[in-house]
C-alpha cells in the first residue's frame, strides 16, 4: 500500500510497450497473475518440516481425554442478551470485556449470526506438539492449501498450478511444496508520472516542441485528483534537456522559506532531544516515549502552531536542527532524485518499501550516489519517472 518514484533510464526514447518491458523483471507476481520468465518456482518443503517441527497447537482435552480445535463450533453458545447488547447488533468477530466472539452462517437454519466462544466445564486447554495433531502432510493441506500433484504429473502453470502445489509419491508422503512467486519482486503496479507526473524540468524551450518530434519530451498521467510534481513539467525526456540546476534552485527557495518559518515557530533547537535517544532511555515503555517527546519546548511549540495549519502535521523538527545553509543544500541535492533507479536492467533503490511508505534498510548515502550517477549519464540517454506501487 506505498507509491514510490522510479527513474527508469534508457539508450533510446522509451514507448510504453518499452517501459513495460523494462520494468517485468521486478513484478510482484502474486499480485500481478502474469506468468512469464521472471516467476520461479520456489520449493518450501524444508521451511514447512522445520514449521512442522517446531508448531505448537492449543487444544481441549475432554473428560475422557479426547482432544478437540477450541474453535469447532461446538464450542461456540448463544449470548446472553447482556452479551448481546455489549457486542453490539453488527458484531462481526472480535474481543473485549472478557470474552471473544465469531459471526457467521452456523448451518442449524438461524442464519448469519454472532456466537460466544467458550470452554466447557471439565474440559482443559492444553498445548501439544504439532505432530501430535497431525501428520506433516496434514499440516501441509491445512496450512499451504496447496493443489495436488502425484509424481510423474507436469504442472499446469497456467491452470490449476499456476500459484503453486504439494506434489505426493505412491507412498503418500509430501515430497515438493512448491510457490511460484518472483524473488525479485518490487513493485504490483505502476503508471508513467502519476503523483510524480512533471518531476523533471525541461530546459527552456524544450516543452514547445512538435509532438511528432523524435526528440519531444512526453507526460503521463496525474495521480488520484490530479496529483502531480509540477504541471510544466516531464515525465519521460532526453537528460540532456533537463534543467537539473532550475530543480535544484527551485528546491533551495522552498527550503529556506521551510526553515525560516519552522525556526520562526520553535526557535533555536538546540534543547530537542531526538526520538533515538529518548526512545533508548525509555526503553520498553512507547507511551512514556512518547510523551517525553511530545513535552518538549519546541515540539509544543509545533503542535500548538499546527492546531491552524495541518501542513505542520508532517514536519519532522530533527531535518531542522542542522545549519540553515546546509539544510537547504541537503534539499537542493534531494530534489532531482527518485526513490529507485533502474538502468541496463538493474534495479538501485534507497532502501526497502513496505507498507504505508515505511522504508527498512535504508542506504544513508543514497542521494549522493544518485546525484553521481546522474552525472555520468549521456546527454543523449532518456529518462522516464514512474509511480509504481505495492
């Protein structure tokens, strides 16, 4: 669920055919569906027989000793209308005040409706190994849902076993558990600009040109509502027609007028604590972390100012506490780069994207390395932003 920009580089003007060529090695298969040469067949037998061997399993243990799921709906009752009135009329499934609950379709004919889970009188709960549940090829249909495959059978890797599957020998044993996945995956879709569209500025002149001209800078597309980079700006053009210095100027503008108003609202900074350190002396405890942090002098002073202008919300008060010329210089030199790179089929990027644009493994010197490389571009290459997502 993260959009990030990426600088696909190429000998020659890049159609769309082009870029969506460049950018198949790197699909994120489970999301695309396309089967091509970039998807592997990955066998995760060994990882299952360590899981198998390792997984603890919670069951009932009855009077007489026979073992139960705790989740079979016999172990599940009606609420009491006091129960009834704490879960509320769209329950769904979930927990609270001491008790957990499921809805669903119980099959006695009262249809769709939310049950207590509870454990009977008498009966115990107790943890088991996982081989006292279950045989490992019980364990590999009920956790991989794998289609099966005897031995000797092909996959149809278009049909049935186009995501994977559990191939059995005569015997009946588990003898290949196979994903299909792209290791190499980066991205589940992407458009050419999208919340990026206009990242580039062409040099004067550059944008006028003929459409028919081989040599014409193009855009995409905006993001959602129109989001782009710059409106003046391209998506896919000669390097040798960007004006990195105006991008650099521009960024070097909105970054002293940045920290003149931060420094404005907070003052000096030289009493902030950062998050590390304080996160580190309150080790354990989030919370007392967190209001250490948001109790000091400055980080109040933001917040306060950011009660009339929700734009405050997403500044970050430690990119201000270095020196103002170099603050704005760090800005300047950030702006002409992209989150990733990809060039003569290798993909470069400044760290790991996950989810809701949290990034791990970052490479501290990645604008620096991206600026060089930049650099030693020809003139005559074609640069093309585009948003991709996962």
């Amino acid at each position: 669920m993260s959009h990030f920009s990426v600088l696909v580089i190429t000998a020659n003007r890049p159609s769309p055919e082009d870029l969506a060529a460049a950018l198949a090695p790197f699909h994120e298969f489970e999301c695309t569906g396309t089967v091509n040469e970039y998807v592997q067949s990955v066998d995760e037998l060994q990882e299952a027989r360590e899981g198998y061997a390792t997984r603890k399993e919670r069951r009932f243990k009855a009077p007489d000793g026979a073992l139960f799921c705790p989740y079979d709906d016999q172990f599940y009752r009606d609420p009491t209308p006091e129960e009834t009135q704490k879960i509320g009329p769209f329950a769904g499934s979930g927990c609270g005040g001491g008790m957990s609950w499921s809805s669903r379709d119980w099959g006695d004919g009262q249809g769709y409706r939310a049950k207590i889970h509870f454990q009977p009188e008498g009966f115990e709960e107790v943890e088991l190994n996982g081989d006292e549940v279950r045989t490992f090829r019980d364990f590999v249909e009920y956790y991989y849902e794998r289609p099966l495959l005897a031995e000797g059978e092909s996959p149809d890797i278009e049909g049935d076993h186009k995501w994977g599957w559990m191939r059995i020998n005569a015997e009946g044993e588990v003898t290949e558990l196979i994903d299909r996945t792209n290791p190499n995956a980066e991205w589940d879709g992407w458009v050419i600009g999208g919340r990026w569209s206009g990242f580039l500025t062409p040099k004067v002149g550059v944008m006028s040109r003929r459409a028919d001209d081989a040599n014409a800078p193009a855009k995409g597309r905006p993001g959602l509502l129109g989001a782009e980079a710059d409106p003046m700006g391209a998506d896919i053009i000669r390097k040798g027609d960007v004006d990195f210095e105006a991008m650099r100027n521009a960024a070097r503008q909105r970054a002293a007028e940045q920290w003149d108003r931060i420094r404005s609202i907070v003052g000096d900074l030289n009493d902030l604590v950062s998050w590390a350190d304080i996160r580190e002396a309150h080790s354990g405890d989030i919370n007392a972390a967190r209001r250490a942090y948001a109790q000091q002098r400055a980080v109040t002073a933001l917040r306060k100012a950011g009660e009339s202008d929700s734009d405050l919300h997403w500044v970050d008060l430690e990119d201000f506490t270095a020196a103002r010329e170099d603050y704005i210089e760090h800005r300047a030199m950030r702006s002409t780069v992209t989150f990733a790179a990809l060039k003569d089929g290798q993909w470069a990027e400044k760290g790991s994207m996950g989810w809701w644009g949290c990034v791990s493994g970052e490479n501290q010197n990645w604008i620096v390395e991206f600026n060089e490389m930049l650099d030693g571009l020809p003139d005559d290459c074609w640069l093309s932003v585009v948003d991709c997502h996962i």
